[in-house]
C-alpha cells in the first residue's frame, strides 16, 4: 500500500480539542503533494493520524462564509 502523505501549509485554527488530546481544526492541507484545500477534520497531537474530514475548495470556503454570515446563531439555538 502507497504511503499517504500530508503537509499542513497554514494553520488556520482550531475549532476544540477532545479528552485525547486530537484537535479539531481548520487548515489549509496538500495530500500527497496535490493542489492544497481547507480542511477541517480531527489530528492527533504529533499529527501523524488523522479522522474523517471534510475538504473545500476556495470558492466554497467562499460560498460557506457566505453562508455562516448570515446565521443567527442566537434565533437558531431557539428554534
């Protein structure tokens, strides 16, 4: 099986950090040396290991700003 390489070419931010010490974060990811996207997924301290995560393109960490701008997050929470 190939070796699945990273790098982490911003850290953006970090969004919470669990019991075990993986952090949920925001970054701006190239795997195996392909085009970088933001990502926000779970890492383990060293980052080494990784969890599921979800990948966005520029223009839809665009359209996400966008998107969460126009939340309410005080009008949601009662919903």
């Amino acid at each position: 099986m190939p070796e699945i390489k990273h790098e982490i070419k911003k850290h953006i931010g970090i969004l919470s950090e669990n019991s075990k010490g993986w952090k949920k974060e925001v970054n701006y990811v190239s795997w195996n040396e392909r085009t970088p996207k933001v990502e926000i997924r779970e890492w383990s301290e060293d980052y080494e290991r990784v969890g599921k995560g979800l990948t966005f393109t520029n223009e839809e960490v665009e359209r996400l700003r966008d998107i969460f701008g126009a939340i309410d997050v005080k009008k949601l929470v009662k919903a």
